[in-house]
C-alpha cells in the first residue's frame, strides 16, 4: 500500500469528519427512539390501568410473544442487558405474567414463555402497535419504502457494531 500524499490525507479526513456529524447524531436518535418507545408503552399501560408492570416489562412480554425461549435467548435477540433480563424475567414470573420451566435438554437454562395475563399485555401492545400503523404514514409522514431502507441501514450498523466487538476491531 502507497503512503497517502497530504491532500489525500485531508481529503480522507474532511470525508470522515462530515460522516461524523452524521454518525453521532444517528447515535444520539437511536438512544432517544429506544426511550421514547418506552414512554409510548408506558402511556399505553397507564391509559389501560395497567400498574403492575413497566414498559421495560411489558416490551419484554411482547417480544416473547408465542414463543417459549431461554433468558440468554431474549438476550441475545437484542432488547435486554443481562442483569435486566433476569430481573425483569423474576418480577414477571412473580406478578403471574410468565410461566416458567426448567429445560428438559438443559437443566441449567429455565424456559419461560407467557401466562394468559402477559399473552394480554402482548395483544395490548400489539394492538398499540397495529393502530400506530393506521396512521404512520398520513399523520408521521413514514411510508414502508421509508422503512425499508432504514431498517437496512440500521441492521447494517448492528452488524458493523456487532464485528467491533466479535473482532475487537
């Protein structure tokens, strides 16, 4: 490889330095939406009376969803810290929201998957969800080619953040 002659270099960093801007207010967003998502469930549970759970809790019920899924697997698709999940998980099964079992294949991991109290959290939420989609594009202005291509964007910064860690890049 040839060493970079100095308006290379500058042309180099003037290229990285208008990415940069772009990049720390994408980081800035994705911290944001995450907690603005939470403030709309907790809106929707406190419109719904529903005081026993948090919308940390209440997202988690949703992501289970119908599936019966291992702690470490709810960590794993993305939604959780570790100590979070085990927390949340235990007040869960605690307030009868999640049924939990001992894995007949892995005595170590415990399987959880809802109750009819959480599959009602779930549909409450998916029902949110449903009706935010009446009016996404007329009221939000975000039509499904809008997200599509951010949806690519986005899954190809979870894999570039996803290959700093594995390769400690």
């Amino acid at each position: 490889m040839t060493a970079m002659t100095k308006p290379q270099a500058a042309e180099a960093l003037s290229g990285v330095s208008a990415v940069r801007k772009h990049y720390l207010e994408t980081l800035n967003l994705v911290e944001r939406l995450h907690r603005q998502l939470l403030d709309v469930i907790k809106d929707e549970l406190d419109r719904r009376d529903e005081r026993e759970i948090n919308s940390v809790q209440a997202l988690l019920l949703f992501n289970v969803g119908d599936q019966e899924l291992t702690a470490g697997e709810l960590r794993t698709r993305g939604h959780y810290l570790g100590s979070n999940v085990s927390y949340n998980l235990k007040k869960l099964v605690e307030a009868g929201y999640i049924h939990h079992e001992r894995s007949e294949a892995d005595r170590r991991s415990v399987l959880v998957r809802l109750t009819r109290k959480g599959e009602a959290v779930r549909d409450m939420l998916r029902e949110m969800f449903d009706r935010h989609l009446v009016s996404l594009e007329a009221v939000g202005n975000v039509g499904g080619p809008d997200m599509d291509a951010m949806n690519v964007i986005l899954k190809r910064l979870e894999r570039f953040w996803i290959d700093q860690v594995r390769f400690r890049l």
